[in-house]
C-alpha cells in the first residue's frame, strides 16, 4: 500500500506541475477571468481532457492486490485495475468549469479508461460521468458567487469524489469479493493523495490569481501616481520643459534606464543611459520612432540594432516606442529604453501601453484646455473693448461742449483723456489691472464728468490701506460708478453722492458702489447684470458686459449683486484675492 501511495504521489506532483505551467500562461489565466462564457467552457474541456487522458496512461496497474506494472500503460492485462489520478482532473474540472465541464471531462476520461481495458472498465465510465457531474454542481456554487473553491473545499471534494469511485466499485462489480479486496487496497492512497492534489490545484490557481491581482493593483498605484505626477507637465502642452520634467518622473518611476519624448519632428526630452548622443532638440533619426510615428502602432525590439542607433558604444539594448496621440492623431512618442534587455517583459508593456493612453489624453485635454482658455481671453478682450467706444463717445462730448466755454479747461481735459486712454491700452491686453490703476481710470472719469456737470455729484472712495496692488478686471469700478451717475439720480441736481468702498474680506477682495439715488424697480432689478437693461441714457449693455467678464475670470461667487431701495442702491461684489507681483 505504501509503494502505491508513493507512485500515486509521483502522478499528482505530474499534474500539479502541468497546472503550474499553464497557470503562467497569459491566456489561460485571462480565461479564467470569464469562466461563464461558452468560449471559455469549450477552451477548459480541451485543456482537462488533455491532463484526464495524461491521468489514465500514467496510471498504475494492479492485478491481484499488487503493483504490476507503473509505466506508461495503453492497454491494460486481462483481469487487471488502474490506479491513477483521473478523478483529480476530473474533480478540478467541475470545480473550476460547472457542471458541462466537469461532465465532458469525466465522458472523455471514462472513455479513454474504458478503451484501455482491464477488470469491468464500464464502471469507470459510469463513476467518471458521477465525478464530474458531483463535482460540477459545486463548482457552479461558487462560479455564481464568482468565486473558486477554497482548499479546504478542495480537499473535501476531492475526498468526496474519490469515495465515489470507491463506492461504485464495489456497488457495479460482478464480483463484491474482488471488488472488495481492491477497493481495500487501494482506497487509503487514492482518497488520500487525490483530495491532497485536487487541494492543491486549486491552491495554485487561487495564489497564482491573487499574484496577479497583486500585481495589477501595484501597476495600477504605479500608472495612478505616474498620471498625477506627470500631468501638470503633459498637460502644459508638447514643450522641452515640460517633457523633460515628465521623462525625468517616468524614468525614476518605471526604473528604466532611459525615457525619450518627442514630437512628429524632433527629440523633446531625453533623460537617462546614452544622453551623451541622444540630445534633446535633435530630430528624429532612427528609423523606428518613424515607423511608430507613421503607423501609430507600438513597437517593442530587444536588440541594439532594432533600435537603430549608430553611435559606436551606445548601452541600448532594448526599447519600447509607444505612440502619443491627440484627437485620433499621432502627435509623438513616448520611448523606453533598457540597457539590459531582459528587462523588456510583458509587465513592462502593458504598463507603457496604459501610459500611453493615459498621457495622449492628458495631451488631448492640455490642448483643449489651452483652447478653452483662448477663447475665454478672447470673449475676456471683446467684452473689454466694448467699453472702450462707450466711454471715449462720452468723453469726446464732454470735452467737446467745454471748448467754447472754457478751452484751457478743454485742453486740460484733453490731455487728462489721451493719458486715461493710454492706460486704457493695458486693460485692452490684459485681463486684470491693479486697483491704483483702475482707480486713476475712475478719477479721470470723475473729472470729466464733474467737467461737464459742475458740482451735480460727489464722490468719497474708501480703499483699505495695503490694498493698492490688487487685481482686478478693467473698469469694474468705472462703469458701476458711470451707471450711478447716468442711472441714479433722474434729474435731480445736488445732494447725489456715491461712495466707493475696497477692502479685504473673508473670501477675497470686497468691492462696493452705493448712491443716495431714486432706487430701482424690482422689474428692471431682477434683469440687471442679466441681459441688456435700455434706457434713455444707453443700450443698457455694460452691467451685462461687465457681469460675463466677472463670471468668465472667477466663477459665479464673483457675480454682481444688486441692492435698491427708495433710498438709493449698492452694487457690489467679491474677487479672489489677487496682488500683483514685483
């Protein structure tokens, strides 16, 4: 019994190694992923059947309760039995496939034993069918959970399985007593070896599984870090700068011996192993970035001469070229390099082709961004120069009727315009100005003003000391207090005051325009800052104006709001807290 027990052994530890092997498959292992599909079933059926015809011609042959023979047997003497492990792949093949599987291999199996002759070889048909039928209901227990056997599991199936065998010996022979002195023999070793592999079968493929998760959560850590610390980089757009710093984290991430970037033309960024002959801003001479750049395929070449580079010494050896793309186009490539090219394996590929995808869309959305933010600026500078006409037609008519009245006057004016549209000039390029210039705009609209219609408004500004260097849009203060005094005050002639109050606050800078005016019906109210609001002094454009350019540089939270009474009305609003630099 003993002896037996040992060459049973040597059968398991045949089939633990076979499982070994074909758990390091790539395909088979992705198969398992997907255990329900048909495609699947059929790949595990071929696969099992294989090791259940193994399992039976490496078989043991008994006659009379002792070894006859344990080589390779095809045919078996007249009156002699099998001992093997065809229950085990049988058993795993139900646990791990269901029911079909199990079952197509245990037809399979009994057929191969039955063929190979022997004493009443139809039984191990009939138990075959059984032990793969028993084992698959349980399998598809845990399939449904989407789960696999545990070893414990494994080793009381198998022990289950392998009684079964037993029993239908002993219940289909002819002869109970023969069938009794075999099942004697060899039960202990057979139960106990077969529920000892099937455990471990199933402990290979949980472990090797769980490696492999193991794995693509480190990768997916390793591509989710790489995306952080590379995007700021990407998406700044295909620049020297910015692909050197990318290339400098890929490499001391991916520990490769060399990262490349490069756009349809030229070497972007080169950092690593031969930098001494790979330089940045070089073009692109080796004929395997073209072939990436001309099929926007990857390439992967493991030999120095794949590589393409003439430069005697050159530490090269193997290299993966991945195509970096934006809106369906090749726009560069991405290049890994290793000095040692065992290095280049199958993790390494998959991990530079999910990069690949990941930094294409960063370039894609660095783009779109860029575009974005284009025409922001450029709707920005459109609602900024509509003020510009608004104002200069109002100060030409201004300067205009002092000239008959008061010329020195008029020319004073003149010159105070000409240096307030000169300033005006900045507000045109740029999108924020500092609040000393903007209240230098707004004084010499005041004077204009008060040129025109003497003593008619007062103005008090209240700015918080330290304030003078913040940023803020063009004009922002300007027009509120142009449409105080066009708005507030109908045709009254003294007594109209407005006070300009700047001062920090929680949430950044606080910008505040109250009259003492007529106030403003609830109806007109509710669509200033809106939509255009016409009146008789103008198209009622400016608020509009002035609230989109608020909204496109700083969000909703920097909108105006609105406050009117009988009394007079506030227009106010917040900023970020912006200071210029220098």
């Amino acid at each position: 019994m003993f002896n037996l027990f040992i060459l049973i052994l040597e059968r398991v530890g045949l089939i633990i190694i076979l499982a070994y092997l074909l758990m390091n498959v790539h395909y088979f292992r992705d198969e398992l992923g997907e255990r329900q599909r048909l495609s699947t079933k059929l790949t595990l059926i071929v696969v099992f059947g294989i090791f259940a015809v193994i399992s039976n011609y490496t078989g043991v042959e008994i006659s009379q309760d002792r070894i006859v023979s344990d080589q390779v047997l095809m045919k078996l003497s007249e009156g002699a039995s099998l001992a093997n492990t065809r229950v085990l792949t049988i058993g795993v093949a139900g646990l791990i496939g269901g029911p079909l599987v199990g079952t197509s291999v245990g037809i399979i199996s009994g057929i191969i034993r039955f063929f190979q002759g022997g004493e009443e070889a139809y039984i191990y048909v009939i138990s075959s069918i059984l032990i793969g039928l028993i084992s698959g209901l349980y399998g598809a227990k845990t399939m449904r959970k989407n789960t696999y056997p545990t070893i414990k599991e494994g080793f009381m199936i198998g022990a289950i399985t392998e009684g079964v065998q037993m029993l239908s010996i002993l219940v289909l022979s002819r002869d109970l007593q023969a069938a009794w002195d075999l099942v004697t023999f060899i039960a202990f070793p057979m139960i106990l070896v077969n529920s000892m592999g099937t455990g471990i079968f199933l402990s290979i493929i949980g472990s090797t599984l769980r490696q492999v998760e193991q794995t693509k959560a480190v990768q997916t850590h390793d591509v989710l870090q790489l995306a952080n610390r590379t995007m700021p980089y990407f998406r700044s757009g295909m620049n020297e700068a910015s692909c050197t710093e990318a290339a400098k984290i890929i490499q001391q991430l991916m520990k490769v011996s060399a990262v490349s970037i490069t756009n349809t033309d030229r070497i972007l960024a080169y950092v690593g192993a031969a930098s001494d002959h790979h330089i940045a801003s070089n073009e692109i001479l080796t004929e395997l970035s073209k072939e990436v750049l001309r099929t926007g395929e990857i390439r992967e070449v493991h030999s120095h001469d794949e590589i393409g580079c003439n430069h005697p010494g050159c530490p090269l050896e193997a290299a993966l070229v991945i195509p970096l793309k934006a809106q369906g186009k090749t726009i560069g490539t991405l290049k890994l390099y290793f000095t040692d090219a065992t290095k280049l394996t199958f993790v390494e590929r998959q991990l530079a082709e999910g990069l690949g995808n990941i930094f294409s869309s960063q370039i894609e959305l660095g783009e779109i961004e860029l575009q974005s933010k284009l025409l922001q600026d450029a709707e920005i500078k459109s609602l900024q120069a509509q003020v510009n006409p608004h104002f200069f037609f109002n100060a030409i008519n201004t300067v205009s009727a002092l000239i008959r009245v008061d010329s020195e006057k008029a020319r004073r004016l003149l010159i105070q315009l000409s240096n307030f549209f000169r300033a005006n000039l900045q507000g045109a390029r740029t999108n924020l100005i500092p609040l000393m210039k903007e209240l230098a705009q707004v004084e010499a609209y005041r004077s204009l003003e008060q040129a025109r219609f003497p003593d008619r408004y007062q103005v008090d500004i209240s700015v918080e000391e330290g304030m003078e260097e913040v940023l803020l849009p063009p004009f922002l203060i300007q027009i509120l207090l142009e449409n105080a005094f066009k708005h507030a005050f109908g045709s009254r002639k003294t007594d109209n005051r407005v006070w300009i109050d700047v001062r920090s606050s929680p949430d950044g800078v606080f910008i505040s325009v109250r009259d003492n005016g007529e106030g403003i019906d609830s109806e007109r109210l509710e669509k200033l800052g809106k939509e255009a609001v016409p009146s008789q002094e103008g198209t009622g454009s400016a608020l509009e104006n002035l609230n989109k350019r608020l909204i496109s540089l700083f969000g909703e939270s920097a909108k105006l709001h609105f406050v009117s009474s009988p009394t007079g009305t506030t227009v106010y609003c917040t900023v970020p807290y912006q200071e210029r630099q220098g």
